[in-house]
C-alpha cells in the first residue's frame, strides 16, 4: 500500500471513530475496544490503524486520551454534549 492510500484510510477511520464519539459524548473506549467496534462495523483494521487514526484526531485536539482502569488507556470526544470543548 502506497502512502497517499494509508493516508486516505486513515482519514477515513479517524472519520467514523469521530462521528461515533461525537455522537455519543460519554462513551469512552480503550484502543482494542474501538478496533473491534470498527470490524464490527465493517473496518478490516487492526490495532495499529486504529492506533494511526486515533493519533490524528488527537492532533487537532478532537479526541481526548486518558488514563484508564488496570492500566489502560481510553479515548473519548474532546466535545461535550452541547458542543463545547
């Protein structure tokens, strides 16, 4: 896979994880939970896809990343229910 269709890809999971935590403002879901969300909802991706599109939205400060239960890492909106950051 060329860089320019890794890109494209990525965009295009970071799209559906946005519009998924966007939509639902209090879910917040650990990296493995997400990519099985996103297979579930006919994504072929593994952990480092999700990881890749997760790192994008976190740039522009779209998603949140937080500490988690057991160690874990978790990853929510950075918007609240009524639109604010």
């Amino acid at each position: 896979m060329n860089s320019t269709q890794e890109e494209n890809d990525t965009v295009e999971i970071a799209d559906e994880i946005f519009n998924y935590l966007s939509e639902h403002t209090k879910q917040m879901d650990s990296l493995e939970g997400i990519a099985k969300w996103l297979k579930q909802h006919g994504y072929p991706v593994g952990l480092e896809d999700t990881e890749r599109a997760l790192e994008y939205l976190k740039g522009p400060g779209l998603v949140i990343e937080s500490p988690g239960r057991h160690g874990t890492t978790v990853y929510k909106s950075a918007y609240t229910s009524t639109g604010e950051s």
